[in-house]
C-alpha cells in the first residue's frame, strides 16, 4: 500500500473521521465507534486494526502514524489511548483538533484522573463526550468547553468508587 | 447490582475494568426495573451504560431481546433526569439497527425537539434522524416543517441535521419525490443555511457551509455565487476556511480555471490566515493542483518550511509529507528546505523522519546519497510496512537518476529483502531490483543472485513466478547460465504448483538457448512430466517435444515467444470453430491480436495501492468495435477486425457539425467509421454520408449513412474500402472527405422538423491512412530467436537519411511512432553518449503476417538509417520499405 498523495482530494464534505477510538494499556477496547460503513465493517476487523495500530503506536508517543492507507493521530495517558482516524487526503490538523478536543473534554469531566479506572466508572459521560464531538464522523464541536456545556454531566465521586463501604450505604440509602 | 461490582473489583484491585465481566444476558434481566415505578435514574443510567458498552465491544443482539430492552428503555422518556435522557439518545442510535420497531420514540423524540429544554434539542433531532427511514418519512415531514418555520428550531435543525446518519439519503428523497415540499423546502433550508453561515458560532458556519454546498454543489454557478460570496465577506470558522478551500480547489480543477482566477488568489490569500490548520490546507491545495509552476508554488513551500520546525509533531508530518509530494515533481522548489529536512531526518517520530530523508534523497545531490542510505538503514526496521515502501520508491526514482549508485542501492534492498514484511512491501522492493537491472545491464548478475536467494524462501507465488520468468528470460543469457538451473529445480521440488510450473517453463528457456545444458535440462524435465499436477505435466512433455527437435524456428515460436492474441479473441474464435463443422484446420491468423502489448517490463513503480483490485478482463476498446461492426450486415465477410486506430477529428472543436473517424483495419479492407454530432438545435440531419476521394489504389465499395442525427445526439456512418492485394505503394494514402446529408430545419424549443428539406455538403479535413495503421504492435520477449525463425527469404534492406533528425533519440522515437510497431529488447532506449544504436521491432500485417524490422542507426551530421525488414510475405515487405522512402 502507497501512500496515496497523488489520487485528487475527495469531494468537500463534512465527514471528516472515519473512526475513534479508546484502548487501555493493553490494547483493549473501552470504547470505539467507526463512522464509514464501509471501513473494517465487522467487529473481527476493527479489532484487528485497532490491534495493530496499538502494536505499532504504543510504545513512543509520536502523536501521528500513517497505517493501513489511514491517518492516525493519537494520545497516550498514564493506562490509556486515545486515537482518531482520518482518510489519507485529511487535513492531519482537524484530526488533531478532535483529538486534543476530546482529550480536554474528558480530562475536565474525570477532573484531571485521565486514567482507566475513572473513566471506567464515568463511562457514560465519555459516551456523552464522543457523541457530542463527533457524530457520523462529522465534527460537532472543537471547543471543550462548549462540549461540556452541552454534555452538563456531573462527574460521579471518585470517593465513590475507591470506598466501596460509603458506596454501599449510599445504594442503600437509595433503596 | 452496583455493589457486587465493586466487590468484584476489590478481588481483582482497584485497576480492574468493572463491565469485564458483564453477562448479556444478567444486564437485560437488570433491564427490567425500568418498568419499576418510580424510576431510579441513577440504576437505570448504569444498566444503559452497560448496554452500550456491551453493544461497543461487539456483543451481539437478537432481534428480539433488542428490542424488548428498547421498547422497557422508552419508560425512561418518564424521568426528567438529564444525563439519563442523553443516555436514552444515545441508546436509541445505538440500536437502531438491531431492534425493531423503533419508530414508536418518534413521538417522544419530536417532543424534546420542540420542547423547552435547551440542551435536548440537538442529540433529540440527530436520534430522530437516526430511525428515520423514508416510509416515516411523511410521519415527521410536519415536524421538520414546523422546525423550519420556526425560527430558533430551524436554526438547530439545520445544524444537526448534516449530523445525522442518513441526512444525505434524507434530502436526496425530499428533492426527488417530495416534489410538493421540495421546491419549497430546499429553497428555504438554503436561506437558512445561508443566514447560519454568517452566524457567530463557528461550528454552525462550518456546518451550514457543507450543507449549502451539499445543496448546490450539482449547480456550478450557485457554488460560484456561493465562494464569491464568502471569499469576500470572510469567514469566523477555521473548519468552514479549510471547507471553503477544498471547494474553490474542486472548482478550480473541475473549470480549469487559470492561476490568475480570483479563487487561486483565494486559497494563496489563506496562507496567510492566522490559523494553522487554514494555513496547511490552502498550501496542500496548491500543491496538489496540477500544473503549477515553481513560482506558484513558492509560497507554500515556504509556510510549509516553516511548519518543519514547529514542535507539534502532527504539524511537521503535514508539512514533511506534504513538501515529500512537491518533491515528485518539483525537486527544485523543495531545495530551499533542505537544511530543515536534515534536522528532521533524526526526528523521533520515525514517519516524519523516513519522509525527511525519501524527500532528501528526491532534492538532494549524489553525493549524499550514501550518507542518507546509511542513516535510513539505521532505522528501517522500526517504521511501518507503508513507510518502508515508501523509502522503495525513493531508491527506485534514485536509481533512475544517478545509475552509478545502482551497487550502493542494490545492497540495501538485498538487506531489505531479508528483512520481515508484507506483499506490498516485497513487490515493490522486487519490481525495484527488476526495474535496476533493467536499466543497467552490469547490475544484472547481482540482481538476479539476490533474487534468486529471495525464491528460496518466497511464500508469495505471485513473487516466485514473477522471479521466475524474469529467470527464464534473462538468465540463459547471461555468461554463466548454469548456476540458476539449481535454484530454478529447487523450486519444481518444493513449491505449490503455480510456481513448479513457472519453474518448468523457466528450464525451458535455458534448454532452447543453451546448447550445452540442453541434455541436463531434458532429464530435469523428465523428472517433471511425472510430478502431481496436470499443468506441471502438460508444460514438461509439450516442452520436452519441443526441446527435442532441437530446431531454433520452434524454440522461437513456442518457447521464447508467446502467444500474441488476445486471450478472449482466441475463446471467441475457438467456440466460432467447434460451432461450424469444417474440415479445414483452426488458422490462429483469424484470431485478433492482442491490442496492448504489455510494455517490456517497463515497471511503473508508482502506482502500487492502484493495482490492489483483481484486474478484470475488461473487454478492450477494439472487442467492442468488433461486436459493433460484427453487427452491420454488410460488413460480414470481412474476416476478423485487425485494428482500430485512435479517433481522428476532421474538424475544428466549435464548429457546426462535429466529426471524428475511427480507422478499422481488416485483411483485406478498411472501414472508416465517422461519429458525427450535430450541434446545431434548430437542424435535423438525415442520410448522412461522409463521401471519400481516395488517391488509385484504393477501392470505395459502399457507405452506410447514418439515418438520423438530431441535435446533440452521435450517430456513425460508415465507408467501406478495398485495399488492393499487392501494391507496395498501398501502405500510404490520403483522402478528401466531404459530409453528405438531408438538412431539415426544426424549432429549437420542441425539436419538431420541417416537413421538407434540403440537400447540402460539408467539406471536412482530409484523412490520412499511414503504415501503422496495418500494423498491430506485437512483443517478442526474444527478437534474436523471432529474426531467426522467420528467416531471410523475404529480407529486404535499404539505407536512408534522416536529414532533418539531430539526436538518436528522436529518430528512434519517430521511426516508432511511424510504424506503429512494438520495440523489442528495451532497444527504444538509447544509452548515453553513443553515436550508433540498433533499433529492434517487431509486428504483424494486416492478414496475420509477422514482421521484423531492424533499424541500425548512426549519428554523423544528420542520422543515416539502415533497415532491414524480414516477413514470410513478400508484399509486406515491399510495403513497409515503400512508406519510409
């Protein structure tokens, strides 16, 4: 596969990510959504994918790759990876945009605890998050901010998860 | 359910994932308390989560118990919750796809559109859009309509709208059946939409700005309308500048615009925008647009040198890749750069670093060719197989410039070889070495001993065989054959039958061109005609049979050189024959030769992700004329169509009647076939006839008019000729050609005609029948053993000078083009600094004749030319030597 610079740039459309996704640090999947139907259309191969794009990423941070004919900007944290895909014509800067703007988002949401575990536990807000930056590989915001305005999701307590005991009376206060 | 996840945790530690361990099955049972009254937002928030999580690992739904979870997960509409709302969106798009029935949220969903709450609109117009499919299509149609009407709703509608899944398909099917809305509706989305790219939120101006473009861009006066507007007026958004750019550039490349229009002035203007995502794509435009000049480009390069040194990462890829692709073509514009190319060539980022150094190697000068290999092959291993191809291609456009290199080149894609890889990766570096020995015969050996160790451990058949054959043809000749008879067996041993059979044609070869290793050759191939398969065994006794007349005219037609027809022509023509029962034998003259030799190993390097899709046995351009013609009454008899010519216009591109011919080449005939146009809407041609006037010796026997040619739509006539037997003067002719036809008037509106017309003429440019129309390119991979086994029965020779022609080089290239014939043995490539070349090329007559021409050129004051031509026809002979006089 070349890197295809002489092939004219697509038709001038708003879809401009062709998939997202969050890995840990070992390459699992925590959350990913792919936007062109017709890239890796089965799970099998959008696993394979985000396999070797993790082999091949995750050791240095270089904040860009070129795999697979795709373009890939990514982020690491602690126990996490961020990565946004775009065709190869892409302008590497918007997808940097998406990314920084997803990463920022999700920092301010988890209060700076960009790691699995939080994440975990506030999985719903980072499925907020996605949604209200990307939706059908469109870019819907770029401006953190303005995304957690939109999202307004009050982060659960880490207390929360770290003291099982509180948690508890809490449920059953609940109940 | 919350609590017996967090013991799960403790067991496992606080690093844990609490959904690892999520039944399906267990969190649709838990589904069930959205039933419970009162909702418990915050359960019910987790058990969606878990849903959706499930749902993002890949778990699969059935239809069924989807859409049980849906219909329970619509309760929640109850909850005024926000995130647990949001949550409810999101499920819904989720899926969409997999439960059934989804259409009951619609009225929940259009609900929160219309309703107070702020920060449901968006996500609840984009879930609607998500479900919506054209049979609800009329169900929503009042509440899109209210959004439009309504001011504030409008607004968000046409901002969300482009988000959603299906929107394109939506308006598509609003405009083309909604004929009641559309009109209406489109005309008023683009008043919106145009009043929301002025907006002061960035992300609706860029969003309004892909939907107006969406709904214009069929209508290219509208989308100029549209940039000239916004060119001007300016815009807030970096999205919708870049947007803008990719617009105007689409424009500019699909009008051919100049690089004085005010849309290049545009994109030049954006480089100097602010913003560095506008700034990259405006120079990216630039040098993607074809045909710009070193002054054009300037600029760019220079915002992109300056990129080379900013610390995001991101932006000097941009940048690197981006001056890599000026590079291809405009070394010289990226020579400014090359002191920021160096300080990259050590980036950590091994992608910025190997395009630093592949864009070096374009720009920089031979003398730092060996210091930039050596720094590339300190790291090859760590970059990716695309990169690595890419540094292939470097080397490869490397060798082509400074041949001397060629040793320097060849070690390191040796070393490459060895290395682990993918296809992509191994081709492109065997289509370079095959490529470098092609070009320099003294890099042969090593080449061919490189390769040969590569087969020894191939698990690509495409690879093997390809090596193989390029064995078979170059290794007999080279001083010490006999040492690749041991690779070549190795693999009649070990390999799949693909490549045993490619190994036994590749023995082949040595044994008809080495005498001495004949003997051992035909026990190798005994040992063959007993292996496994079929094809292994076919090739070894048809090529032991052959071997053993030890007769070179043989050798030639049967080993060296193959078949020359083209394969779906024989299919037809073989089927055609066991149709008829005849007692004649099978001619294999009747069949249609092959249209496009393939080039003689001419390995076009670049285009490698291009050749991914399987090739397709397309029909060629000629067996579509042959069924068209094949269809025509009078024109059967003729035998089978030999070749068609490129369309010649007879007239002026904006003229009232256009017409172009196609020259159709048969044994004995010749068909002109004239597509005429008519450009004039207020005439109606009919019997339209294109007369010819040929100088004696051809024949006009018939034309076939074209009934009817109204404006706007091609029609064909055809003239029929005879070419006469044996006239060596018959290579050559011109004729007057003059259009013939029945003019009606009509009116332009309705295209109704007159009931009567007129006779009238129109004079059309005279069309030439040249040498090369006879002829039909034929490559012979062995043009020694072709000369041979046609024989001197027929050799004619004569010398000419080439007054007017001053370099070796130009002669050849026209002598090629005068001919139309194929050249052999890359004898069109002239080396350097020589004062006499051979010229080898081969072809067939019209009639199925084979012939050779071999032109031995030398350069004094003009070039002096000496042919000699061999054919088993005597006229043809006559022919050819007749047209050069």
């Amino acid at each position: 596969m070349e890197i295809n610079l002489n092939k004219k740039p697509e038709e001038p459309s708003l879809y401009t990510v062709k998939a997202v996704f969050i890995l840990d640090n070992d390459g699992n999947r925590l959350l990913s959504k792919y936007y062109d139907p017709e890239l890796y259309p089965s799970m099998k191969e959008q696993k394979n994918f985000e396999r070797n794009v993790f082999n091949k990423t995750h050791k240095a941070d270089n904040e860009i790759a070129f795999l697979e004919g795709m373009t890939i900007v990514y982020k690491g944290n602690i126990d996490l990876f961020f990565y946004v895909v775009g065709s190869a014509q892409e302008n590497e800067l918007m997808l940097m945009s998406v990314l920084n703007c997803l990463f920022d988002s999700l920092s301010q949401i988890l209060r700076k605890n960009v790691e699995r575990r939080c994440l975990l536990d506030n999985m719903e807000g980072v499925f907020l998050v996605v949604d209200e930056i990307i939706d059908g590989g469109v870019i819907l915001e770029s401006d953190p901010q303005q995304v957690l305005q939109k999202v307004s999701y009050r982060v659960r307590l880490i207390i929360y998860s770290q003291l099982p005991v509180i948690s508890d009376l809490f449920e059953s206060f609940q109940n | 359910m919350i609590k017996k996840f967090d013991k799960k945790d403790e067991e496992s530690g606080s690093g844990s994932n609490p959904f690892q361990h999520l039944e399906k099955s267990a969190v649709l049972q838990e589904a069930r308390i959205f039933n419970e009254t009162p909702i418990n937002p915050r359960r019910c928030l987790h058990i969606l989560t878990k849903i959706i999580y499930l749902l993002n690992q890949g778990e699969h739904f059935g239809t069924t118990e989807a859409t049980e979870a849906f219909f329970a997960m619509t309760r929640l509409f109850q909850s005024n919750d926000q995130t647990l709302r949001r949550m409810c969106y999101l499920t819904i798009k989720e899926m969409a796809n997999i439960s059934e029935d989804v259409i009951i949220v619609t009225s929940s969903l259009t609900k929160d559109m219309t309703g107070k709450e702020d920060v449901y609109r968006g996500p609840a117009i984009r879930a609607l859009c998500r479900i919506t499919d054209t049979t609800m299509l009329q169900a929503i149609e009042r509440y899109m309509k209210q959004a439009i009407v309504d001011k504030v709703p409008s607004f968000i509608l046409l901002v969300y709208c482009p988000m959603s899944h299906c929107w394109q398909s939506f308006l598509f099917i609003c405009i083309q059946h909604m004929v009641k809305m559309s009109y209406d509706v489109v005309k008023r989305w683009v008043n919106e939409a145009q009043e929301a790219a002025s907006s002061d939120n960035i992300m609706v101006q860029y969003h309004a700005l892909g939907l107006l473009y969406h709904l214009r861009k069929n209508d290219r006066l509208a989308v100029t309308k549209m940039l000239n507007k916004f060119t001007k007026s300016g815009l807030k958004s970096p999205f919708a500048y870049c947007m803008l750019i990719r617009i105007a550039s689409k424009l500019l490349d699909e009008t051919e615009g100049g690089h004085d229009s005010p849309l290049f002035d545009f994109i030049e203007s954006c480089l100097r925008n602010k913003n560095e995502m506008v700034v990259y794509e405006a120079a990216s435009a630039i040098v993607h647009m074809p045909n710009c000049t070193a002054r054009e480009l300037a600029p760019a390069v220079s915002v992109l040198q300056l990129f080379c040194s900013s610390p995001k990462a991101a932006l000097r890829y941009a940048a690197v890749r981006t001056l890599n692709k000026v590079a291809m073509k405009h070394p010289s514009a990226v020579t400014a750069c090359n002191l920021d190319l160096e300080n990259l060539i050590t980036d950590s980022n091994r992608s910025i670093a190997t395009l630093a150094i592949t864009t070096l190697l374009k720009t920089g000068s031979e003398s730092s060719v060996d210091r930039l290999m050596k720094q590339i092959s300190s790291f090859v291993s760590e970059i990716s197989d695309e990169f690595k191809v890419v540094v292939v291609q470097a080397i490869s456009a490397l060798c082509q410039k400074y041949p001397r290199k060629h040793s320097v080149m060849m070690n390191f894609l040796s070393n490459m070889l060895r290395d682990d890889g993918g296809f992509e990766y191994k081709r492109a570096i065997v289509d370079c070495i095959i490529s470098i020995i092609e070009e320099n015969p003294e890099s042969k050996e090593t080449g061919l001993a490189h390769l040969c160790e590569f087969i020894e451990d191939c698990e690509h058949t495409v690879l093997a065989t390809k090596i193989l054959h390029l064995l078979g043809k170059e290794g007999p000749r080279t001083p010490q054959p006999s040492k690749y008879i041991r690779f070549i067996f190795n693999r009649v041993v070990l390999e799949s039958e693909a490549v045993r059979a490619a190994a036994v044609s590749a023995l082949a070869k040595f044994g008809a061109q080495n005498d001495d290793l004949l003997p051992s050759v035909l026990v190798l191939m005994q040992r063959c005609m007993m292996d496994s398969d079929d094809e292994v065994r076919d090739r070894a006794t048809f090529y032991m049979n052959v071997l053993q007349q030890k007769q070179k005219a043989l050798n030639a037609a049967y080993i060296f050189n193959g078949l020359s027809v083209s394969i779906p022509g024989l299919e037809k023509s073989l089927h055609q024959y066991t149709l008829e029962p005849t007692e004649k034998p099978f001619d294999m003259k009747t069949v249609p030769l092959a249209t496009t030799p393939i080039t003689e190993q001419k390995t076009e390097i670049a285009p490698v992700a291009t050749s991914k899709l399987p090739e397709k046995l397309a029909p060629s351009r000629q067996d579509i004329y042959q069924e068209q013609l094949a269809a025509i009454p009078d024109f059967q008899g003729l035998g089978p169509l030999f070749k068609s010519s490129e369309p010649v216009q007879l007239t002026e591109a904006e003229t009232e009647y256009v017409v172009r011919c196609v020259k159709h080449t048969f044994a004995r005939h010749m068909v002109f076939q004239f597509d005429c146009t008519n450009t004039l809407n207020d005439q109606l041609l009919q019997k339209v006839v294109v007369q010819m006037e040929p100088s004696e010796s051809y024949e006009v026997i018939h034309h076939i008019p074209a009934p009817s040619l109204p404006y706007s739509q091609p029609g064909s006539c055809y003239t029929l000729v005879r070419l006469p037997d044996d006239d060596p003067t018959a290579g050559r002719n011109t004729m007057g050609c003059t259009m013939k036809y029945l003019v009606r008037d009509c009116d332009p509106n309705t295209g109704e005609p007159d009931d009567d017309g007129y006779d009238d003429e129109y004079v059309l440019e005279d069309l030439e029948v040249t040498v090369a129309d006879h002829i039909q390119k034929v490559l012979k991979p062995n043009f020694g053993a072709a000369w041979e086994e046609v024989g001197d029965e027929f050799e004619k020779e004569e010398t000419f000078a080439l007054a007017s022609v001053r370099t070796l080089d130009e002669a050849v290239g026209n002598i090629i083009s005068f001919l139309g014939m194929q050249p052999c043995e890359r004898s069109d490539k002239v080396p350097e600094n020589k004062n006499s070349h051979v010229l080898f090329l081969a072809g067939v007559f019209r009639g199925g004749h084979d012939v050779l021409v071999r032109a031995r050129l030398a350069l004094a004051d003009g070039v002096t030319m000496q042919v000699t031509v061999r054919s088993g026809e005597e006229t043809v002979v006559d022919v050819i030597l007749a047209s050069v006089g």
